[in-house]
C-alpha cells in the first residue's frame, strides 16, 4: 500500500466525461489498495472566464472578491469527482482549500501556503475514504479564502504530498510528460524518462511551460518528487527528481523555444557609472521582466545596451524608458520584435567543455546568426531570429545527440 497525491489539470477534468473518466482512473488506483488524495483544478478556461466576469462588473475588481470568485471553479470540479467516485460505488469527500487545511499569508491573488494542517485528511484516509481537494487555494488567518497565483494546483498537490509524506505525488496532465523539445515542431523529440529539478526549472524559464514553476520550486526545497503524466493513456510520464551523479552523464537534456521576447536597444548612452544602473532601475520600478543583457564595449564614451524582455512588457519598456534617456545623456531606444530565444538546458554542462562551441558550430552550419548569448550553470540561451528559431531548435537537438538517444 502507498500513499499517492494525483493532480488532475483543467483539461483532464474539462466537462463530466472526461471527470467521471479521472473517477475511473482514481477507482483503479484505490482498488490497488493505495491512499490516495485527489487535487483537481478548475475545468479548463473556467478561470479566465471568472476573471473577464470580473472585468465586466467592474474595471479593477476587489483582490479579496476576485479570490471569492477564482476559488469557485476549483470547487466546482471537486465536488463533480467526488460525486463521480460516489457513483462507482467509491468512498470519497469533496474538501476546499480551508477544509483540507491549507491556511497562507494574507496576499490575496497569489497567496504563499505558509502550513497545511494534515489532520483531517489524514483522518479521512483512516476511514478509508479517498479526498479530492479543490487546488488553487487556501484560507488567511482572516477566515478568507485566498489563491496562490496561476496555474497553483501543481502546488497545492506538490504541498499536499510533502504535508501528507506521501509516497508518490502523480501531475496528470494532457501531455506525455517533460519531452527533448516541443514535439510540435522537432519530430524526433523524445520523452525523458526523468530531470532534475533544476533542469525542469530552467526548461519552464525558457518557453516549455509544462509545469508551473512555483511548484518545481517547492518541490526541490522539500524534496518532493514527482511524475508528469498524462491522463488521457497510460504511458509512464517523466519523474522529477534532486539531481544524481549519473545525470551528468547526458550534457543536454533538452532543448526550449521562447518566441514571446523582444529585444530592446539603448543606443548612445554615456559610458560611466551609474548608466546601467538608471535604466535597469526604471524597467524595475515600471515591474519589466527584464532576461538577457549584453552592453558593448563602449567606444568615445558611449555605449549600447542591448536587453530582451517579454512581448507584453514592450509598451511598458518603452514608456518607462522615455524619462531616463536625458539622464544617460541622450541615447535612443529601438525594439526588435522578430527575435525568439534558444536554450539549451542540462546539469551535465557542470562537468563538460565545448557545449558552447557546438551550439554555436551547429547554428553556424546552419547559417543561422547569433544576436545575443547568456550563460547559466547549466544553461546557455541564444536569441536568433524568429523566423529561423524552429531550425535551429531542430539542429541544436541533433548536434547534441538528441534526435538518437
Ligand atoms: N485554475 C487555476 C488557473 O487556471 C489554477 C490551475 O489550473 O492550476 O490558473
Ligand atoms: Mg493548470
């Protein structure tokens, strides 16, 4: 017998066939004679939908209603899976955030779990019943329920199993698991049967949003393993997991696509201390998100400062850009729309030279240009041009063995 957490994401419980079918599949489960706990979300699009509502009934909608609101469609869900198991003749009860126990700090809309009382559930389990939590949610020391920010069910599972020491925590979702590259657009991507918590982190940074990345944060600090997996067949998923020695073996793990960035051009400011310094201030103060930098070599006292940040952001950048120019003494900004960012992403980088130097062979050989490059641990991200991104993901993947192993 284990003690096994399930998530199930928005479009795994996307109308009632599809729930009663996660009914079965829990049933399966239980039948094995496992404990289990069910976190569910809102069924897909249902969140959004909340939020336009909101929008609709008034232009800047209270953040305590809005989290009165959100939390319905988790709840929603929740209670259809129970009602769902009652009905293949399974004991099982329906719990809210509050209910299973999951109080946060005050902040409403992205909330931070700060405990998780297990009584309850544990109590349940006792008796034999199967608990399905609403995700997504908790209670202040108020008595309000709160959110935890979006796409937080993959935290409510990853908190529930390290409250609960579960032995296995299982993020169903509508995608195999954690793949080489997107397999949309490099068809000989492959499943990785496991990842670091790391290189799933950096993979999410770099545009192959599987999970959110909070979670994964979580999951490394309390070291809570878990597999992302499919709920539409049975297929092993991926498991995610602390780093081991033989992980290194393999440089790179996989390969991301990030189209959502422009790259931003300061021209002509002057080259002194205190340049850099204004202009990332203002881009801080205007809450840009702010990714690669690369500032020239300044010549007759001027330089460049070249930075990429995410496309919603560009107005932003712009406007909050204006103002400081006069003080780095002129300068003009351009914003370059048709760039994408590569990654290449794996721990192994840690112990093995030259990954940079096939990286930028293979794009090369390709004919393909490098307009900026940044370097982590265990990470290396070049933007290139948009048009030319998908090649280059294709010929990165195959330059580091990928396509073959
Ligand atoms: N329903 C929430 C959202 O759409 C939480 C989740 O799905 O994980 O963000
Ligand atoms: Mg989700």
């Amino acid at each position: 017998m284990a003690r096994i957490v399930q998530k199930y994401g928005g479009t795994s419980v996307g109308d009632v066939e599809r729930i009663k079918k996660v009914a079965e599949r829990v049933k399966a489960t239980r039948d094995e004679g496992n404990e289990l706990v069910v976190v569910v979300s809102a069924r897909a699009g249902v969140t959004n939908e909340l939020i336009a509502r909101a929008k609709a009934v008034c232009a800047e909608p209270s953040e305590r209603e809005l989290d009165q609101l959100l939390s319905i469609g988790e709840q929603e869900t929740c209670a259809l899976t129970a009602m769902a198991l009652h009905g293949l003749g399974v004991k099982a009860v329906s719990y809210t955030g509050a209910q299973a126990g999951i109080f946060t700090d005050k902040v409403h809309t992205k909330a931070r779990i700060q405990t998780i009382d297990a009584k309850p559930i544990e109590n349940d389990l006792k008796q034999g019943r199967v608990v399905i939590v609403a995700g997504f949610q908790g209670i202040n020391e108020e008595g309000n329920v709160t959110t935890l920010g979006r796409g937080a069910s993959d935290l409510s599972a990853v908190a529930l199993s390290a409250a609960l020491k579960a032995d296995k925590c299982e993020i169903y979702t509508d995608v195999d698991g954690v793949y080489t590259a997107d397999p949309r657009v490099v068809k000989n991507a492959r499943k990785l049967a496991e990842l670091s918590y790391d290189e799933m982190l950096e993979l999410a940074s770099s545009g192959s949003k599987v999970m959110q990345s909070r979670s994964v944060e979580f999951a490394k600090k309390f070291g809570v393993v878990f597999e992302v997996r499919s709920s539409f067949n049975h297929n092993p998923g991926t498991i995610v997991k602390e780093e081991v020695a033989y992980m290194e073996k393999v440089v790179v793990r996989g390969v991301a696509v990030d189209k959502d960035q422009v790259k931003v051009i300061v021209s002509n400011i002057v080259d002194k201390p205190g340049s850099a310094a204004k202009v990332f201030r203002a881009l801080a103060d205007a809450t840009v998100m702010v990714d690669m930098i690369v500032q020239n070599v300044g010549r007759h006292g001027v330089a460049n400062l070249t930075f990429t940040v995410p496309q919603t952001d560009t107005q932003r950048a712009v406007k909050a850009l204006e103002p400081v120019l006069a003080e780095v003494g002129g300068g003009q900004v351009a914003v370059h729309e048709n760039i994408a960012k590569l990654s290449v992403v794996g721990v192994g980088m840690k112990s093995h030279s030259g990954v940079a130097a096939t990286l930028f062979q293979s794009l090369a050989a390709a004919n393909i240009n490098i307009e900026l490059i940044t370097t982590s641990e265990i990470k290396i991200s070049v933007v290139v041009d948009r048009d030319r991104v998908d090649e280059a993901a294709r010929v990165a993947h195959a330059a580091f063995g990928l396509d073959t192993l």
